[in-house]
C-alpha cells in the first residue's frame, strides 16, 4: 500500500446524542470522493476521535467501509497513553476493515525516543497491518524525531509518516528517508499552511483537514504541485489559506462541521465541552465558502 496524494482527515457528523450521523456521514464521504480525494482517514483529530466512545467508532469505521468499497483507501486512527490500549483497539479497528492503522505517539505521560519507537514496532510487528506513524506534537507534546522516524522506517509494516508539526527542516529530513526507502515508505504532511511547499520538494501525500470542505482544491493543489507548476500551486496553496480562517474562528473542529453544515452535508453538531460558532462567526465562515464560490458547487445526487 503506498500512501499518496489527497488523504481527507474526515469529519465525523453527529446527532445531538452525539451518535452518529449515518446520513449525514454518507454525504460527506460521497462528497469528498467526487472530489478526488485518494483516501479516507477516520478517527483523527479532524474526526474527533478522542471524544467518541467505542462503540460510534466502530459503526463509523463499519459504515465507512461498507460505502466506499474499493474506490478509496480508508485509514483508521488510533491514540492511546499505552502500547497495550494501542494494541486492543487496533486489532478491532483492522478487523473492520481498514487499509491502514495511523498511530500517534502516546499521550500524556513525557517519552523518550527509544520508548516512542517501541511503541510504534510493537504495534506494526504484532497486528501485522500497514501503519503510519503520526507526529503531532501539538497534541501529543512529543515530536518524533528524525533518527527515530529511519529507525521505524525499516519496518516492512511502517508504510509512512503523517507529519503535522509544520516544521519543514524536519519535513525535509523526513523526505531524505523516503528517499532511502522509496519503496515501502513514504511522507505526508498534514499542515496545510506548508502543503504545496511540501508536495514541491517531494512528499508523497498531503493529509488536510480542509478536504473536508474543499476537496477538490485540494486536489487541484496537490496536482499542480506534484506536476511541478510552483506558480499554478501557489496561487491554489493561497486560495485555500483564504478558507483556513474557519480553523480559528472557535475551534478547528466547529469551523469544519459549521461550514459542512452550510454546504448541507451534515449538521454542525461538535463534540461537548466544543461549542458551535455564533451568528457571526457562521456568516463569516458562509463568506469565505461564497469567495471560494463553494456554495455554488453543485453536490446534487448525494441528497
């Protein structure tokens, strides 16, 4: 399996129970497939993963694959404190049927990078899956260091790295050991600040919470790059920074599901304690996917 071009970090649509949305969540997939994206990512931060019981994780991770069959990859995330959780849910997780695991480091408690390496061979040697190691030190507040990231590329099961710090010398070191493994390694990056950057000096894949709402941008952007057109990737890179304020307005996670929730995809119902956008907040998020004209997209058929 090679992880490649635009992976979408999907959402997951809620009723007010905080149960999930089944309708709701095959109008996105079915959204963010027409846009072209190449895989489908559930239980990742963007999905809100660490808030969701077992229970709506496993019929999300169910429904998702019954609905796209074949025509996407789906990745399934997993982020425990211990190697052991880690492993119980990523056995239920590979048995229903994902492609992939994404495993981040354990949270919570300080680790070294003899300790984070463990964890990630353990897990890969023991489900025997393909996994992608996820480095997200804003979460998790340990970086994966690049020494650490050859080690685990060595691996026939450690098929790649989800990169989200956003720090690009260590983004380039990252590249340097796909380059020593370009078979069965590859480099994503997840920080759409820097994604046409990162495709244009070689990543593999671009990992963005964004797709979401704009995937066949996305797309775009990622083509473009991968083509190696630096003016036509840039001038996409900066249209895709005018929707990136919905991230800050409250919280990344209610400004995806408010602006889903104005293209009609799903309801713009958050996890607790994440509160929704006010009033205006939902008319400046509305304005940007106008500019965009994304509200004029048609997504007829997904009704």
């Amino acid at each position: 399996m090679k992880l490649e071009g635009v992976i979408v970090p999907l959402i997951t649509p809620l009723r007010p129970d905080e149960s999930l949305d089944e309708h709701g969540l095959e109008r996105v997939v079915e959204y963010v497939i027409e846009g072209g994206v190449t895989g489908i990512f559930v239980l990742g931060s963007s999905g809100e993963f660490p808030n969701l019981d077992s229970r709506t994780k496993e019929r999300l991770l169910r429904a998702v694959r019954a609905q796209i069959g074949n025509r996407v990859s789906l990745l399934a995330g997993i982020s425990n404190a211990g190697t052991r959780q880690a492993l119980e849910q990523g056995k239920r997780l590979a048995r229903l049927g994902a492609d992939a695991i994404v495993v981040t480091a354990p949270y919570y408690y300080p680790h070294t990078q003899s300790e984070l390496a463990t964890h990630f061979l353990t897990i890969a040697r023991t489900l025997e899956v393909p996994l992608v190691a996820y480095n997200i030190p804003q979460m998790v507040k340990v970086s994966l260091e690049p020494e650490t990231v050859a080690r685990l590329a060595e691996d026939p099961f450690i098929i790649g790295i989800k990169d989200s710090a956003g720090d690009m010398a260590a983004f380039g070191r990252f590249l340097e050991i796909r380059n020593a493994h370009a078979d069965n390694f590859s480099v994503s990056q997840g920080a759409e600040q820097v994604a046409a950057e990162s495709v244009l000096r070689g990543a593999d894949g671009v990992v963005l919470g964004l797709a979401n709402i704009a995937p066949r941008l996305c797309r775009e952007l990622y083509d473009a790059a991968k083509a190696g057109d630096r003016e036509k990737a840039e001038v996409l890179q900066q249209r895709l920074m005018h929707l990136y304020p919905i991230n800050e307005y409250k919280s990344f996670v209610a400004g995806l599901k408010t602006a889903a929730s104005l293209l009609d995809l799903c309801k713009p119902i958050v996890t607790a304690p994440f509160e929704p956008l006010d009033d205006d907040q939902v008319e400046a998020v509305r304005q940007r996917l106008v500019d965009l004209n994304l509200l004029d997209r048609s997504i007829e058929g997904l009704h």
